[in-house]
C-alpha cells in the first residue's frame, strides 16, 4: 500500500485560499485514481474530488465545483495539489487524501470512500466567517 501524507491545512477567513498537497511515499502507477475528502465534526465523510493519474480526468462534489481545483504533478507521479478558493464556513473540515491502486479509470463510484485502499492522516481546514 502506497503511504500517504497530506499537507496546507490551515486557518483563513471566509473568501481565502488554500493549497493542499498529498505526496506518496512511493511512485504512483498508470492504475491510480487519488481522491480528497473531508470530514466536518459530528458528519460523515464526504467526497469533494478525485484524479485519474494516467489520463487527468477529473470529479468533483457539487458543493465544490467552480471553486476547487485537483491537479497532478505528471513528471514525479508522486503528488496531488487541492487548489482550494472562494472558500466558505461550511467548508471547514479534517481533509483527507486517498488512492485506489487497482483502478483503470476513474468513475462515479470514487466518489465512496469505500473504493480506496489507502488514506492519509489527515489535515484541518479552518474557514471563518
């Protein structure tokens, strides 16, 4: 299983930006499709965007569509940036970083966590209003 660590969390006002970063701990394969999620207190885990390593296509929620960009960086293959703008209260939340090894291509279904196999620890993003 590829490591995980993310990175960028922080604090900023409402309207601010963010930069996340995930690096693996190893080089990714062509077979990889690397997805975020967030997880506000006391809700469940939400999808908010997922890559596919091979080809760039990319998901994204709808809460987050127009303001949120995920990006690759191709020649390392071992890091996937969340380009975080406009950015509101609600999107306060611990932000998680995830990979599925197996994939081919990237489909609706990442959008469960349950179609990964490995996570990062993690990393808050504040938004005050």
């Amino acid at each position: 299983q590829v490591q995980l660590v993310e990175s960028g969390g922080g604090s900023v006002q409402a309207g601010g930006s963010l930069r996340l970063a995930c690096a693996a701990s190893q080089y990714t394969t062509s077979t990889l499709v690397m997805g975020w999620f967030r997880q506000a207190p006391g809700m469940a885990r939400e999808f908010v965007s997922a890559i596919s390593w091979s080809d760039g296509t990319v998901l994204y929620a709808d809460a987050v569509k127009g303001r949120f960009t995920i990006s690759r960086n191709n020649p390392k293959r071992n890091t996937v940036y969340l380009q975080m703008n406009s950015l509101k209260p609600e999107d306060t939340a611990v932000y998680y970083c995830a990979a599925d090894e197996r994939a081919h291509a990237l489909s609706g279904r990442h959008q469960r966590a349950s179609e990964y196999d490995s996570w990062g620890q993690g990393t808050q993003v504040t938004v005050s209003s």
